[in-house]
C-alpha cells in the first residue's frame, strides 16, 4: 500500500497530461460560443445564469472524459499485465485511481473558470452551483466505474441509465404504485432538484441519498474488479 | 511452491456455448531453485497456463495453489517478476520514467529505487534510450524495458513469456546470462518459450504442451540419454573414406554442402571419429542433427496430432 500511495503523485500528473488536458481543450470549446456572442449588453445576473448552465454541460462532459474507461483501458490495452504483477491489490489501486481521477476533475473545472475569466468575463458562479456539479460527477462517474471492466461504451452507460431513471420515475412516482416504491430505491436519482440552493443552505437528505448511491456504485465497481479475473474476456 | 491438480480453463462462448478448452486436467508440482521451461506451439496453452499462475485468469477446473494460497492472494502480497510475451506500457511513459513507476509500485525505498533503475538500466543496455518515451522504441528494445521491470521484482516467483521475442542474437546470449544470475535456491523460474534451444539451456525440466494438454515433462538436465541419435558431421572438404567410416551417412538436409547426417551412439562415433581423423579427414563441426528437447517435442506434438 505505501508503494501504492507514493506511486500516486505520477499517476496523477499521467491523468492530468492526459485526460485534464482533453478537459480544458473540451472547455476551451465549450467557452468559445460564448465569448463569441459577446457579453458587453449582458447583467451580471445574465451572466451568471450563463455561467451556471455552461457550467452543467461541462461538468458532464468532465465526468465522461474523466471517469471514462478508467478500468477497462487498462485491460484493453494490456497495462494490467505488469501493474498487478507487482504487489498491489487492483481494488487498492483503481480506488486511489478514482481519487486521483476526482481531482484531476475539480482542477479542470477551475480550469474552465480561468478560461471563462479570460473569454468570456470574470464571473464566479459560487460555491453552491459547484457543489452541484461535483454531487453530480460522483452519480455519473460511479455508474461509468460499473461498466468501466465489462464494456468498452462505459462512458454511454451513465447518461443512458440516467435518462432511462428520469422517465421510469417520471411515469412511475413512488408514492403512487408498489413498482414506483421499487423503482426509487433502485434507480439512480435523478429527482433531487438542486443539492445546493443559489440562496444558501444544503438540501441534506436528497444530497446524502445521492452520495450513498454513488457511494454504492464504486463499491459494486470495485466489487467487479476483484471478482472478475484481468485477463477473462469481456 | 506451486502445485496445479487438474488445473483446466475452458473458455465459453456466451451466445452459442461453444467450448473451447485452452487448457485440460494439467497436474504438476514445481518446486523453488529450478528453471521450469514450457514449450508448446501456438495455440497449446502456454500463456493460459501463465495467466492462472499470475490469478489474471480463473482456471474452471481443478487448483491452483502457490504455497498454499490462492495465486492472486499470493501476487497480491508478494508479487511477481513478471514478463508478458505483449509488452503493455503506456507509450507516452519513458524508458527511465517506466523503471521509476513500477519500481514505486514493488514499495521499493527511494535510495534503492534509484540504484536498481539506474543498476538495470545499464545492465539491459538503455542508457541511451532512457529518455526516450516507450512509442519511440524499438521492439527489442521494448523487450528488454520489459525485462528490466520484471527483474525490478526481487520475488521467489519469475515468470517469462517469451523472453527473448524479438532480440537480437547478442542480447538473447546475454538473456542467458541473466536468467543464470537470476538463479537462486528459493526461487522458481518459469519460462515459457517457442525456442526449444533456449529452453534446453536454461532450463531443468520442460513442460511440452499440446492443445492445452500437458503430453510430456522432459528433464533438460539429464544428458545420460544423450546416446544413440542422429549427429551432425561437418567437413571442411570432401573425403573419399568418408561412407568406410561412418556408414550409412546421408547428406543432410540443410543446404551447407558438406554437412552430413550420421547414425550411432556417442562412443562408437567417438571411435569412428578418431579413425577417420587419422585418415586424414577435416572436420568443422561435429553435433546433435537434433537437440533432445527438439526430439522430445517433436515426439510428444506429433504422437498427440497422430502425425
């Protein structure tokens, strides 16, 4: 484990020249329509409803770039060979993996704040629009983790089953069938509304559930990566 | 250290259910301070085999014990000096880069890290590639990267798939030389290898597998059955004695044009040798037509094809 943890620091700069580097071209993107279509008629209240919406579009497109493949590449282009030759538990390993991957996330998104100072115009979204975000990278990266060993689409899996989650929920409230009562418990959450309000305070219980979820999802993840075998066929 | 009873993996084919069995009801005990060699042609199994041993793979039947624990539990906790015939390593990683990282993963301590990299980058001959990213290498180069961090490993375990896949003739001798200096009484060495010159080199016993059945274990180190075969004789120039004294000689099959195939066993070659030397014969080389491991495979693959 100590190895593990001293190994760490390379891991994550080889994720921040790579995947964060992806991130802030995918930010640059992004940012880009709207520092074309000029702010200068824009209030500051605009600016931040803006702000905060690009804000969604980015984060998800992070969590993909971030989480995507972060198993399965390793199986699929063989690295797992020499990796867990060495003493190291994989379970250990893509866990630290995921923290490292987290924070190349958070970096990224404050990347993407520069890049919008700079393009567009210095508007900090505040505190509560990215505990949102980063709520929300937990629930997609986990269900991407899931599927990360058993398919190469890992990074289509978690908006699919969010969106399938939205509708079932949608035309089955749990307070109106038996199967609604199951469907909430199973299905990712996808009602919560906003975790952090604009006007302060925390919306706890949707935000633990959330976390618990996510939660759950990296230990079903890692659960997959210790019973099923490196070098077995997906 | 480790046994395999009946040790089988069947690989299925999730929509049609078709079997096939990559490796069958394989039983063998290999102890610590021997070169355990696996021959076999492609297809036989050999990789399989190594990955059960590494726990990259589940066997479906039978065990597989590495002291008596699990293989993954024990790679887990002991590692594993592990070369894979596919070198995977990211290629944007460079060579002095690649040694550094895999020797943080072996928890190695920041002074002996350093020394070990730097040891084996000079022994493996990639002083003059260590800055270069892993894309930019050559595939023998790529090689010894890969050997060098299999023998970053200090493990009882060294497992070689394939080592000398793609060097050239000066760095397979030297290969030889490492997997000597390599040798150690608590430890196992595996390899498993197309070249059966190789093997019978480096190697105790042979394990020769075909189609994932393990036909026979052949003992490399006895040379008491080195007798009666068909031996090589090579002349610097033709001689007209040459059928007196070894009878029954045909021109062999290879193209050298004074190479012949000779039959006896090693004493009466040894006898008829002297004498055709005092006749005035010239000889280059005198040799086995067939080493006895390329005998053994041979018989044991082309017996179990019914060939």
């Amino acid at each position: 484990m100590n190895g593990l943890l001293r190994y760490l620091p390379r891991h994550f700069l080889d994720l921040l020249m790579t995947r964060g580097a992806v991130m802030v071209v995918i930010g640059f993107l992004l940012t880009l329509p709207m520092s074309l279509s000029g702010v200068d008629d824009a209030t500051p209240e605009q600016l931040m409803r803006v702000l905060r919406e690009a804000l969604g579009s980015m984060g998800l497109f992070y969590t993909l770039l971030a989480s995507y493949g972060l198993v399965g590449a390793d199986v699929r282009q063989g690295f797992y060979r020499f990796l867990f030759a060495k003493p190291v538990s994989p379970v250990s390993y893509y866990l630290l993996s995921y923290v490292a991957t987290t924070i190349v996330f958070c970096l990224a998104i404050f990347a993407s704040f520069g890049l919008i100072a700079v393009m567009v115009a210095p508007v900090w979204p505040g505190w509560p629009a990215l505990g949102d975000v980063l709520a929300d990278y937990f629930l997609v990266s986990g269900l991407v983790l899931v599927f990360s060993r058993l398919t190469n689409a890992d990074w289509i899996f978690g908006p699919v089953i969010l969106g399938v989650s939205a509708l079932l929920r949608g035309n089955y409230p749990a307070d109106q069938s038996a199967l609604g009562k199951v469907l909430n418990v199973v299905l990712p959450p996808t009602d919560t509304g906003r975790l952090f309000p604009y006007d302060g305070g925390v919306n706890w219980e949707p935000l633990l559930i959330q976390l618990a979820y996510a939660a759950v999802l990296v230990a079903l993840a890692m659960l997959i990566v210790r019973k099923l075998p490196m070098g077995s066929a997906r | 250290m480790i046994e395999l009873r009946g040790a089988g993996k069947t690989y299925r084919s999730l929509i049609t259910r078709k079997e096939v069995h990559a490796l069958r009801d394989f039983s063998i005990t290999l102890q610590p301070g021997e070169v355990f060699g696996i021959a076999g042609p492609n297809g036989a199994g050999k990789t399989t085999l190594l990955a059960l041993l590494l726990g990259y793979l589940k066997p479906t039947a039978g065990t597989i014990h590495i002291e008596q624990t699990e293989p993954r539990a024990w790679v887990e906790r002991f590692g594993v000096a592990y070369l894979s015939e596919l070198i995977g390593i990211p290629r944007w990683w460079k060579t002095d880069g690649t040694l550094h990282r895999y020797a943080l993963l072996e928890d190695m301590a920041p002074t002996e890290r350093k020394a070990k990299v730097e040891g084996l980058i000079e022994q493996l001959g990639l002083a003059e590639h260590r800055s270069k990213r892993v894309k930019q290498l050559s595939k023998g180069n790529l090689q010894r990267l890969g050997l060098a961090q299999a023998l970053l490993s200090d493990s009882r375990l060294v497992i070689l798939d394939e080592p000398t896949h793609g060097l050239d003739p000066l760095w397979t001798q030297r290969f030889r030389d490492v997997v000597e200096a390599e040798r150690r009484p608590d430890r196992l060495i595996i390899i498993a290898s197309h070249n059966l010159d190789e093997l019978e080199r480096l190697a105790d016993r042979v394990a020769i597998l075909d189609r994932g059945t393990l036909v026979r274990v052949a003992d490399a180190s006895d040379h008491s059955a080195e007798g009666a075969g068909v031996w090589r004789l090579v002349l610097t120039a033709d001689h007209p004695a040459l059928l007196t004294h070894f009878p029954g000689a045909t021109k062999s099959a290879q193209v050298r044009e004074l190479s012949f195939d000779v039959h006896g066993t090693i004493e009466d070659l040894n006898v008829r040798l002297q004498r055709a030397l005092a006749d005035g014969m010239r000889v280059r080389a005198f040799f086995p037509a067939q080493s006895r491991l390329e005998a053994a495979f041979r018989d044991a693959v082309q017996g179990g094809s019914g060939a």
